[in-house]
C-alpha cells in the first residue's frame, strides 16, 4: 500500500466506489466530491505545513515532545480550512493524551469559527468517517454548531428535497416540525406533477417498515392538511381519497 502510493479514502474516492458499485456514476455527487477535493489540492500545494508537522511526529524518536507540539499547533491553527474533521479529532487526541488539553479545548473552538460557515461541514450524520471521530468535546462541537443553523426552508421545499435527495436527517427533522397548516398552505399553493411529488414524500413513511417517530409525524401532519382540504368541497373530498384519506 505504502509502495503504491495509497495514503487514505477520501469522499472523493467513496463516490467513486458508490459508482463502480452501482454501475453508473451521479454527475451531482461526483462533480460535488471532484470540486472539494481539487480545492484541497490547490490549498495544499499553498500550505502543507500540517502535514509536515505530523512527519515530525511520525518520523522521529527524537525526545522532542514539546516542539512537535508547538510546530502542530501552529500548522493547525494556520490550515484549519483544510483539515478534516477525522484528521482534526487526532490532532485532538493526541494532545489531550500528551498533557496539552487548554490548547485542545482552543483548537476545537478554533476549528467551529474558521470552517466554512456550512451546514455540511459539520453534518457528522453525513461524514463517511463519523464513527472515527471519538473525542467527545469534538463531537459535542459540531452538535452545537450544528444544530446553530437554522433551516429556513419551508413545507414545499423540505418535502421536495425529500422527494428528490432521499432521507437527510435535517431535512426529516424541519419537515416534522412544520405545523398543519404550513402543509395545508403547500398542497393549496401547489399543483400538478409538483403537487403530486409533496404528497407522495409527506405521506410514504406510513408504508416503511420500522419508520421513527419523526418520519410518522410528518406524515400524520401532512394527512390532517389533506382532511382540511378534503373537507372544504365533495370534489376536494373525492381527490384526497386517491391518497387513503377518507373525510
């Protein structure tokens, strides 16, 4: 592995075993992973003052513990845009296990302030890595940080994306919160092909085996919207029928 060059899987390279799997390749996915990892290699080819900070650990028995610290800490402090959060949880660990914790603790906040000021990039949910990021404080960092975003996306919008991206946790948790009538106000303000996409995403949790709580509730929400609009004409009554509800 070390002759032929292989270092590590990125996401790059899990879309592109997605596609040898399934047979065919997702032009969106791909060119997504495509574009984030050529920004990593131009941010590399500018700074890699990090990685040569972990040579120095990695290389040596030297006893200089204090000096591989320093150097990788500043390389940290000086790349975080460019590290990972699996690679960033090891920076972590390894100076909680040497004693550096107040600098641990500054290179977590560090790390949440200077990131792009995106959802996904601290989205642990949809890291192929997440498993790997053990410590605690950073896990608890990027919930925090997480959960900071607001989703400003309305009823039509969620369940579109729902329809259309599949089961993204954010998106299930925003639709379940979304009030009766934010669902009544989608069904009344939509129609054809995109009318018939929102009820089919809000109401297909109840044929799912083993469906959580949040999917029920959004489609109990969206079948009360139904009934509303079911009960305001006969015409209305008979289309909501077509999808099981019964006024």
């Amino acid at each position: 592995m070390d002759s032929y060059g292989y270092v590590w899987t990125d996401d790059f390279d899990l879309v592109l075993i997605d596609g040898v799997k399934d047979g065919y390749f997702n032009p969106d996915k791909t060119k997504k992973a495509g574009k984030e990892l050529h920004d990593k290699v131009l941010a590399s080819k500018a700074s890699n003052s990090f990685s040569l900070a972990w040579d120095k650990y990695h290389n040596s028995f030297d006893d200089n513990q204090d000096d591989v610290l320093d150097t990788m800490f500043a390389a940290f402090m000086a790349d975080i845009p460019q590290i990972d959060p699996l690679n960033m949880n090891g920076t972590i660990v390894l100076f909680k296990q040497l004693g550096r914790n107040a600098q641990a603790v500054e290179m977590i906040e560090a790390y949440v302030a200077k990131r792009p000021q995106e959802r996904a990039q601290f989205d642990l949910a949809e890291y192929p890595f997440a498993n790997e990021v053990s410590d605690p404080d950073v896990v608890e960092a990027f919930r925090a940080k997480c959960e900071s975003f607001k989703d400003t996306r309305d009823a039509a919008s969620l369940m579109l994306d729902l329809k259309n991206k599949g089961f993204e946790e954010q998106t299930l948790i925003s639709l379940a919160a979304i009030p009766v009538d934010g669902f009544y106000k989608a069904f009344k303000e939509n129609e054809g092909r995109t009318l018939r996409q929102m009820i089919d995403a809000s109401l297909q949790f109840n044929r799912i085996l083993n469906a959580t709580p949040i999917m029920l509730e959004s489609s109990k929400r969206a079948r009360a919207a139904l009934e509303m609009i079911g009960k305001e004409s006969a015409i209305n009554a008979r289309r909501v029928a077509k999808y099981g509800i019964k006024v």
